[in-house]
C-alpha cells in the first residue's frame, strides 16, 4: 500500500507500563505502515525522566510548541511508592503539568460514543466535551488548621503601598480552617480563547459555569472575560456557525448536563472541572474510552492523549506471560486526534481522510460487536446478542488493522 506523505514533523512523547505497550502495538499494526512521516521522538518513560533530571519533560513540551503537534503516551506520576519501586533521585513533577505550563493551554476531554455500548447515563447520544482551567484556585492556595482564638484576614499589598488592602474574614473562637487562593487574569484570558477556538472548530456550543452569585467578584470575573472575549472576538464566528455562548451557574449547568443529549463544550473551573470530567467519564462507560488533548490559546498548538493512565493492574499481569484484555481505543484516537491536526494545520487531505477512516473503523468494529473486555463488561447482562465475546488486545488489534485496510483501499483506490 501506499504510504501517505506527510510533511511536517510530529512530537511523540512515549510513556510508562500497560500503555507503553499498546503505544508500541498501536504504531507496528495502524500507524507506520500506512505514514512516511518524521517523528521527533521523546521517551518520558520513568527511567529516562530519571535520567536527564527531567530535562527529557522540558525538551518534550519545547519541541511541540516549536512542531505545534504533539501525541502523547500516558506516564507515571511518581509518588513515594514509585520512588521506591524505581529507585528515583526525586519525586519529578508531572510530566502533563511540566507540558501544559510551557504549553499554556487548556485540557478538552471528549468521550468515544459507540451505539452499542450501554451509557448510565442513556440520554447522551452526543458528546459532552469538557474543558478544565487546570491553572491555580485551589491547587496552588494556601490551606491552614487554625488551633486556637484569634481572627483571619485576607491581605493584599500593592506594590506602591498606596492601595494595599486587609480584610476581616472570619473572628475564630473556635478552632477550625482557613483557605487563600487566586487566579489572573491572563490566565483566565488564554482559557476563554482555547474554549471559543474549541467550540469552532467542533462546531459546538460552549457553556461556562460559575458560582459567581456566591463569589461576585472571583467567579464574576470568569464570567465578564468569558463575556468580553465572546462579544469582541468570536460573536461572529459563533453566529456564522450558527453556535452559541452562554453562561451558567453550576447548579443549573449540572442539572442541564443531565439532562441533555450531549453535543456541546462545558467551560469548567479548576475544581468543578476536576470533579466533573470523573462524572462525565463514568456517564458514558470507560476510561478506556475518553480522549484528551491540550489546545494552546490561539488553538494553534496541540498535544492529544488518552484520559487513562498507564494501566498498571494490567502491566503487572502482562509481565507475568498473562494475556491482557486492556482496551486500545484512547490510545489510537490520541494519534488519529493529533495527526488531523497535523492535517489541518498542513492543509493535507490525505492525512486528514486518514485518521477520519481510522476513527470511523475503530467505532465499527466495536459496533459489530469485537471488543476488549471493560466494553463488554459494560454490555454483559443487558439482554445483548449471545453471539458477542471479548477479545485480548493483540487480537482486537489485528481485526481492527482488516477493517481499517478494507475501509482505506475503498478510499484511496
Ligand atoms: P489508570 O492507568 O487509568 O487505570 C485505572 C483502571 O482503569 C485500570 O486498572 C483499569 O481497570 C481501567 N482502565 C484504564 N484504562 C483502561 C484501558 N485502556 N482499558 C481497559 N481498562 C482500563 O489509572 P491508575 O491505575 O490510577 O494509574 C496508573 C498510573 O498512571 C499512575 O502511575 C499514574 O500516575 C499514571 N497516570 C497517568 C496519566 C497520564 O499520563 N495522562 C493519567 C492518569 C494516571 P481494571 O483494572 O478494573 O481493568
Ligand atoms: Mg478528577
């Protein structure tokens, strides 16, 4: 067969364990043999990071700001057990936070629907796309125990002295707890234009939720950027798509994700979004099922991954001679979802066709009823057709590789 040129390089970042694995499976069976393309290639696996003192993270996130692409394996985060278990100089950081810092983006989660596969959550036949502003609130604040009497401010000194500011918060007679936190407004900015550019690329409308009846200024300032971004910059495309814009506060957004069909991008805060892409993940099925990607403000670069981790449980088995049932769908979606950007940003048809009829396979394979085990735990006992089974990942591969050629040589021929 003939391979498809592609012109521009590629970022890839390689990972850790379980995932590693199919990563490497995933480029023999569906990638390579069908693309003459240049790949930058970085391994983040735990033992490189601990290697190059992390400098490896660094390069990695630089060469996709440079390359505007990047297609990333999941990798272990090091806590105290993983130290121990891979004898490491330091607990390095991790390696998504390094990348999206350098990045400056935002993270979009969207989940794979498949017909056949049983959503708890069964109104939601399309898409709810998630957008968390993984900057600041509460993962950079201050949080204290206050164990005796005496009274909490809230201090701001300006840098003139002039508009400096303190603030009773709370008059302590008994013990209790204390939190500070901030956002800026740049911060703030770059989140609202990754969201708008999302949403038009997608085609989709965009919700942003706050609490900002509670928080007035905090959460009101989300809201007014989110406003003024909308109103200079993107109201006409918006209205060209025939898509919109609107605010929301949480409690009503939520009841409102509940109910809906999908087919839209909910805007989160750090926390809500932290909390609320678990709620969307399990509404619709797997992890293994739940792609990810990093978009910068101007939408120009991205870095795509899949939700999971590295699937651990799995390695563990898989390095005993077991065989492992894990499921390789997030992972391919990572390359097809950073390639077509590659395709769009080259203004290359081919590849763009490319990663559209691998998608297209992937779902109908599944739709025939060819799976790995976590979707047909999820169909299991629900009165489906006997004549469905589960397939270790190898061989849901190999089928996948067939439906994907057919589909291609109808195509390209
Ligand atoms: P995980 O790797 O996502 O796996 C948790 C469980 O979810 C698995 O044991 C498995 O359940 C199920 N699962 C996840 N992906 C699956 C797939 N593709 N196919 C089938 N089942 C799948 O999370 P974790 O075990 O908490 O984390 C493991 C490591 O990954 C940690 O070191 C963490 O730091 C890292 N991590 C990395 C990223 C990233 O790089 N983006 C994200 C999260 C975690 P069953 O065992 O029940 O089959
Ligand atoms: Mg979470």
């Amino acid at each position: 067969m003939k391979k498809i040129k592609v012109l521009n390089p590629i970022v890839e970042i390689d990972g850790d364990e379980m995932a590693r694995i199919l990563w490497k499976k995933i480029k023999k069976y569906l990638i390579f043999p069908y693309l003459d393309i240049k790949i930058i290639y970085f391994d983040l696996g735990i033992k490189n990071r601990d290697l190059t003192n992390d400098q490896i993270t660094i390069d990695a996130a630089f060469a996709i700001k440079k390359y505007h692409v990047g297609i990333k394996c999941a990798t272990i985060t090091p806590d105290k057990e993983r130290m121990i278990e891979f004898n490491l100089k330091k607990m390095w950081p991790s390696p998504n936070g390094t990348i999206r810092n350098i990045i400056n983006g935002t993270i979009f989660r969207e989940p794979i629907i498949i017909k056949n596969i049983p959503r708890i959550i069964s109104n939601w036949k399309k898409p709810i796309h998630i957008a968390r502003h993984a900057y600041a609130d509460q993962y950079q604040s201050i949080d204290l125990l206050i164990k005796e009497k005496g009274k909490l401010y809230l201090y701001f000194e300006s840098e003139n002295k002039k508009n400096s500011k303190k603030i009773k918060i709370h008059n302590f007679i008994n013990p209790g707890i204390a939190m500070g936190m901030f956002n800026t407004d740049e911060s703030i900015y770059g989140f609202a234009r990754s969201c708008f550019h999302y949403s038009i690329n997608k085609k989709i409308p965009l919700f942003l939720s706050t609490k900002n009846t509670i928080l007035k200024a905090y959460d009101g300032r989300y809201k007014d950027i989110f406003q003024k971004i909308y109103k200079n910059e993107f109201l006409l495309k918006f209205k060209k798509l025939n898509i919109t814009y609107e605010h929301r506060l949480i409690d009503d957004m939520i009841s409102y994700v509940i109910k809906s069909n999908g087919g839209f991008l909910w805007a989160c805060k750090n926390y809500d979004g932290d909390v609320q892409s678990d709620t969307i993940a399990q509404g619709f099925g797997s992890l293994g099922m739940m792609t990810s990607i990093l978009l910068n403000s101007n939408g120009k670069i991205l870095e795509s991954e899949a939700a999971h981790g590295t699937i651990t449980r799995h390695y563990r088995l898989y390095k005993k001679g077991e065989k492992v049932y894990t499921n390789p769908i997030a992972s391919i979606f990572t390359w097809t979802r950073g390639l077509k950007h590659r395709a769009i940003i080259d203004n290359n048809i081919f590849l763009k066709k490319y990663s559209q009829i691998m998608e297209e396979s992937c779902i109908e394979v599944i739709e025939s009823g060819k799976m790995t085990k976590d979707l047909f735990q999820l169909i299991k006992g629900k009165g489906i057709n006997k004549k469905i089974n589960y397939l270790d990942t190898e061989s849901f591969l190999k089928i996948l590789k067939i439906q994907f050629e057919k589909n291609y040589i109808k195509i390209f021929s």
